[in-house]
C-alpha cells in the first residue's frame, strides 16, 4: 500500500513532501506531485510534512479523491 497524493496539491506544489522522502518516490508533474506507488515505502514522512493535507494512506483517501489513486499509477506509467 502506497501513499497518495491529492488535489490539496493540485496547483500548490509546496514540495516539503520531496526534500523528506527516504526513496525518493515522489515526482513533480505539470499542476501537482505524484507518489510512484512501486517505490513508496509506506514511512508517512511525506504525510507529516505536507501544509496543505493532501497526502493519504491508499486505503484511506477520502472517497470523493479517490479518481487521485489512478492519477497517481498512471502519471508513473506514462513515463
């Protein structure tokens, strides 16, 4: 289970989350950041430091958030 990214983020991109990853999981795309979920290691440091609460737990995203599960596979697997 990886973390995920959502729209708090969207055009916000205050990047704490990045400078704190351990594995460096997390990318900068056009309008947010994303969490490549093959790479997290589930630590939650990028949680603790987001200001604007985007960051979630897979399981716990917010149900009206949820499409931001796909957005984040998908923004990896364009690449």
């Amino acid at each position: 289970m990886a973390f995920v990214i959502t729209s708090p983020c969207k055009d916000e991109k205050a990047g704490e989350c990045v400078e704190v990853c351990p594995v460096d999981c997390i990318e900068e795309g056009k309008d947010m950041f994303y969490i490549d979920p093959d790479i997290c290691i589930d630590c939650g440091a990028c949680e603790a430091v987001c200001p604007v609460e985007a960051i979630y737990m897979e399981d716990e995203v917010p149900e009206e958030e949820t499409e931001y599960i796909a957005l984040n596979r998908k923004f990896f697997e364009e690449q």
